[in-house]
C-alpha cells in the first residue's frame, strides 16, 4: 500500500462568460420598448384595443423589469429622459396620453386603461406609484397641454384609488413651486379629482398621508396666505379646495391655542390672566364659544398627570376641575356651550376608561359651580348625548335628573301659587 497522498480532484475547463453578455440584454430596454411601440401603433387611438394588447403582452413581455419603460411609452409615447424630454435614440408612438384630445372624457377612459393593467398585473402598483411622482417633477419639462392631460389624469387615479395622495409631494420640488407650475397643476388635478369625488373624501385622502395641512406649500414663502390661497383655488372655481384649506388652517390655530392653554395651566398661571389671554385669542381666530370650551376643557384634562387607579382618580379629577371652575364658567355663557362642554365630558370619560365612574360627579360638580345648568344637562339627558357609554352614563345620571325635574316641578307649583 502505498504512502503518498492521494491527489483530490480539481474541477478545470474553460469558464463561460456569456452570462454578464445575457444579463446585460435581458436589462437592455430596447426590445422590450419595440414590441410595446408596435403594439400601440397597431392598437391606434382604439383604448379597449389598447387594454386588451397590454393584457396580453403582459404574459409574453417582462413588465415587472420594464415598469418603468411601459408607463413612460403609455404616458409620453417613448423613453423619457431625466427632465421629461423623450430619448432620441428610441422607437416612439403618436399613440399615448399626451397625443391624445384634452379634455376630462378621454383621460377618463386613459385612466380606465391603466386601472385595467394594474388590476390585472398587481405588482405593477408600485412602480406605476413611483412613475406618477417622477413624471410630477419633470413637469417642466412637459408642454401645457401635456400637463393638462397629466393633472386630469392624476385627479381621476387619485378618485379611482390607483395612486395615494402621497404622490403630491412631488408637487412641493422648489422650481415647480416658484415658477407657478404646481399650482397651475394642482387646479386642473383637483378640478377632475372634485369632479369624480366629494371634498370629504378628498380631505379624508388628504389628511390619510399627512397632506391636508400642506397644500399652501404650492404656493412660494411670500404668497403662502390663507388668503391668497383661497382667492387663487376660488377664482379658479375650486371653492370647495379654499373653503377646506381655510378650515385647515383654523384648526391648525385651534391646536396651537389649545397648546398654549394647557402650558399656561400646568405652569399655574392665574385663571383670570388665561381667560383673557383665550378671549383675545379667541376673538383673533374667530372662534365660536363652543369650540374654545372644547378647547379649553381639553386643555385642563392634559395639563395634569391623571392617577391609573379608578377609586382615586374621580376624587382627583373633582378637585382640578374645582380649580378651573372659573376658567370653564368663563366660556359657557351660552346653551349650546354647555351641551358641547357635556359632550366633551361624555366622550373623554368613554375613552378613558378610568374616568368611566367619574361622569356623574364631575357633571354635579359643574352644576354646583354654575358651569352647566339644569335646562343644558336635562337635554343632554333626553336627546343631546351621544352613542359613546350611552346606557352607562344615563344609568349613572338617573336619580340626579330625577331630582332636578322634582326642584324644578316645585318652583314651577311654588311659583303658581304665588301668582
């Protein structure tokens, strides 16, 4: 037997390079926008010929790689290059949005195709997402009339749901801004979004991705008031658009306050001092009495750390709000800031669970302090409270509005017999 080691086995032969040549191909866009120009081309202007060419190819070609590439034929006929203007060295087609009519019919029908396409082929969500954004800042680049067909185009997605709202943050690029782009743009895309949906629903896609306090951002830094935006949107005929940012803005100012009152009270600033402060405040953003004693109740239950335990918080609450009696007094001048008061309480003790023991005697306590009155919290009772704890805040106010119906059946006969 012998000694030596046994050689192992190496692996020699000539190593193949033609992967990296393959790959580069199969990168290579060319083909790919070739077969989609021809398919267009022979489509025409036909969009349920279009639709039903895309579904097909769909199985053939590789959309998922060439999302990209396929959106930029379909929008702007060829390649885009960065910027917006079409790559010279490519295949185009006369048959896209941007060759055909402007007005919000055929976008409507260019939108029905691509919410087709992406129905059929869901991954390409993304990438249509991301191609949306990249064409809002080449808008530049693009003629009037092509970002026209754009903004309407985007309007009608944005109604159908096939993009989010998040894709306006292109619209915020500081050239756009300055030049007078995004605004221009925003009206023709807001105009086909309003025409498809509801100002509720479009401030509900808004505020969804943190959208609804920034539309002033269209406009650059010296024109960006409340005014100027609501004399652009309605002399444009988007009241609807100027009336929901007026109303951003007051609530953006509510909060502010609200801030504001809730410091002044955990630093223990006079009552007195904070009324004052809140009815000037209050008078400069026009704000009614029953919306600063939301505020202002919202503001005394924050400015102190509440105790976790529910047999020590009651007792806890009773005596801060003791303490700001004046300050609630202050803005319950009125019927219907006392039933907004009585709601806010309602409420804050449903979503705080602690404080669902609480309702009543908080409720007794400001009517001892002549902050709610016997009319206010019998209305409530009847027919002005809210679903939120409904049957276990009536259960708790049962004996006491059965004893303020008995006093004031009492006055009424003490009353008739002094007539």
């Amino acid at each position: 037997m012998s000694n030596q080691k046994q050689q192992k086995p190496t692996l020699t032969g000539q190593r193949f390079k033609t992967r990296k040549r393959d790959e580069k191909e199969r990168f290579d866009p060319t083909q790919f926008q070739e077969s989609i120009v021809q398919g267009l081309n022979q489509s025409g202007s036909d969009l349920e010929a279009v639709a039903k060419f895309l579904d097909a190819t769909g199985g053939k070609l590789d959309y998922r790689r060439y999302a990209e590439t396929l959106f930029d034929i379909l929008v702007a006929g060829g390649m885009l290059a960065p910027g917006g203007t079409l790559s010279d060295d490519m295949t185009r087609t006369e048959f896209c949005l941007f060759t055909a009519q402007e007005d919000l019919e055929t976008m409507q029908a260019y939108a029905q195709v691509f919410n087709k396409l992406i129905r059929r082929y869901k991954y390409l969500e993304k990438g249509f997402e991301e191609e949306i954004k990249k064409l809002l800042l080449f808008l530049k680049g693009f003629t009037e009339s092509e970002r026209n067909k754009l903004a309407m185009l985007t309007g009608i997605l944005l109604a159908n749901g096939n993009i989010s709202a998040s894709i306006l943050n292109s619209l915020y690029n500081e050239n756009l801004v300055k030049e007078g782009v995004s605004a221009a743009f925003a009206v023709k895309l807001f105009k086909a979004w309003i025409n498809e949906k509801d100002i509720n629903v479009i401030a509900g896609s808004l505020r969804k991705v943190g959208m609804d306090n920034r539309l002033m951002e269209l406009f650059p830094a010296n024109k960006r008031s409340c005014e100027h935006f609501s004399k652009y949107f309605t002399d444009a005929g988007l009241k609807e658009l100027s009336d929901f940012a007026r109303n951003q803005e007051s609530i953006g100012a509510r909060k502010e306050l609200q801030k504001e009152v809730q410091e002044q009270m955990s630093r223990g600033d006079p009552q007195k001092e904070i009324i004052a402060f809140t009815k000037e405040e209050m008078k400069k953003a026009n704000i009614s009495e029953q919306s600063m004693i939301s505020i202002v109740w919202i503001s005394a239950m924050a400015s102190v750390e509440w105790n976790k335990k529910e047999e020590l918080v009651t007792e806890q609450a009773i005596k801060h709000l003791k303490q700001y009696s004046l300050l609630l007094k202050a803005f319950t001048s009125q019927g219907l800031s006392e039933l907004s008061l009585l709601l806010r309480i309602q409420e804050y003790c449903y979503d705080n669970i602690h404080f669902m023991k609480a309702f009543q005697k908080i409720v007794v306590l400001l009517y001892k302090a002549d902050v709610l009155s016997e009319e206010a919290i019998l209305k409530w009772y009847t027919d002005a409270h809210v679903a939120k704890g409904k049957s276990v805040f009536l259960e708790q106010m049962k004996k006491f509005v059965e004893w303020l119906k008995n006093a004031e059946e009492e006055s009424e006969s003490e009353e008739e017999e002094t007539d």
